[in-house]
C-alpha cells in the first residue's frame, strides 16, 4: 500500500492534469449549447472514422491469422497426400511383385532398398542376405525385368550391381529368335546389344535374358529395341529402352534358385 500511495505522490502532477482533462470533457460535452453540440458532432465524426480504421487493421490481422492458419493445414494436407501416395505406390508395387510371384517359375525373395550408392545408379544395398537364402551373383529383378545381380551377401543385407553401373554386361537375346549378344548400359535408361552382321532386328522386338552364363535364367525381360544400326559389317548395334525405371527403385525381388531353375 506504501508503494502505491508513493506512486501517486511521485506522478501526481500526471493524474492531476488526467483529471482536469477528463473533468473538462464531461463539462464541455454535458453542455447543451449549439456551439458544444457542433463540437461534440465533429468529435463524434471524428472517433467514428477513428474506429473504422481501427476495425480495417483488426480485421486485415484477423485476416492474415486466418491466412497463416490456413497454409499450415495446406502443408499438413500436402504432407499427407503425399504420404498417401507414396503408400498407395508401394502397395501397388508390392501388388505387382506378389501377382508376378504367382506366375513366375523360380523362387525368389523380395526385399527393399535400403542404400543407393555414390556414383547414382551403380549398386544399392537390399536388405535381404544369407539368411534369406541370398548369394553372390543371384539376379535381381522387378516385375518389370531385370535390376542387376548380388556382388556381395551378407548375414542381413546384400549388394546389388544394376544393369545401369558402366561395367555391367549381360548375355541378352532377342525373344522368339536366335540372336544372341551382350548387352550394356549406355545412359538415359538406354542400353546397346552388340549383334552379328546378318541378324534380322525389328523395331519393337523384345530383349530378354538368355541363359549364357548360367547367372541368369532364360526369359527374364531387359527392355524393346527401338533403333538398330544398318551398316554392313560383322556386328550391329541395336538400342534398347529399357523396362525398368531404376531411379523409382523401391522394392526388389531376388531369384534364389537359378541353378536348381535351369535343371530342370
């Protein structure tokens, strides 16, 4: 209570001119003379046009609150959309790769990316290894043909060489044919198949494995040609597009039983 009364006693000179102002107004707007009531109307003008503007700047930050409200639920949206779609991908891929299970003939463990390696599209680590029946150079496929082949398993995760690392190189044949020859990644989700001279090369004709090599079974897809060199001479060039699309790389299956396949 000291405090208080100090307070007053120190600004007292303050309160007492807020009083005589307050006093003044009520005695002046109390009067009822033609002069005062000018007055009072241009004050009223006056604190009306005040207010308005008062009400335009509430209303603009209202309006801005409500604008930084909305795009964070804009944000949380996006996020779940893309949440939502990336998890309706995966089912469909994981969808594919159990129907291509259904029908296809070898066995085979299907497993995620875990790691992409430097430089891009070289190898990746699966996480799938010896425990999962995994060895050294199984091929790795996707419903839409091949990936690559394991370079290294171990107890829980193995490496996987993709057909596009430079120095991959797979016997390859062009299906319903005898044309046989190796193919290796060039670039863009392209590879060349080197041919002999005198083979007949369609564009549109499908590129599989063949079974040269005993790595890979026969019929595994690789891609479709869609040029081939004309030139004469001993060997052609024939440029395929490639089926898989190895920058979405997700989810990967591995043969495990090639050679037990190729035995029968």
């Amino acid at each position: 209570m000291e405090r208080v009364i100090k307070f007053f006693i120190v600004y007292k000179t303050i309160f007492a001119f807020l009083f005589c102002i307050v006093l003044s107004t009520s005695l002046i707007f109390s009067n009822q003379t033609e002069q005062v009531s000018k007055l009072r109307g241009k004050f009223t003008d006056f604190s009306s046009s005040i207010t308005q503007k008062l009400n335009w700047f509430s209303l603009v930050f209202s309006a801005l609150e409500v604008n930084d409200s909305l795009r964070v639920v804009n944000e949380r949206l996006s996020s779940e959309n893309w949440q939502f779609r990336e998890l309706k991908e995966e089912n469909d891929r994981l969808r594919e790769l159990l129907e291509f299970k259904k029908n296809a003939p070898f066995e085979f463990q299907t497993g995620q990316i875990v790691h992409w390696s430097t430089p891009f599209l070289s190898t990746v680590t699966i996480n799938l290894g010896r425990i999962d029946s995994v060895k050294k150079n199984d091929p790795v496929i996707t419903n839409d043909g091949l990936v690559g082949k394991i370079i290294t398993s171990g107890k829980n995760s193995a490496i996987c060489q993709l057909l596009t690392d430079g120095s991959f190189k797979v016997s390859a044949q062009i299906i319903n044919s005898d044309i046989i020859g190796f193919l290796q990644y060039k670039q863009d989700n392209y590879a060349v198949i080197d041919i002999r001279g005198s083979a007949t090369v369609n564009i549109g004709d499908t590129v599989v494995t063949s079974s040269h090599g005993n790595i890979y079974p026969f019929g595994i897809p690789i891609g479709t040609v869609i040029n081939c060199t004309s030139e004469p001479g001993l060997i052609k060039t024939a440029t395929v597009k490639l089926f898989v699309n190895y920058v979405r790389l997700r989810d990967v299956s591995v043969i495990t039983n090639v050679n037990s396949y190729e035995n029968k």
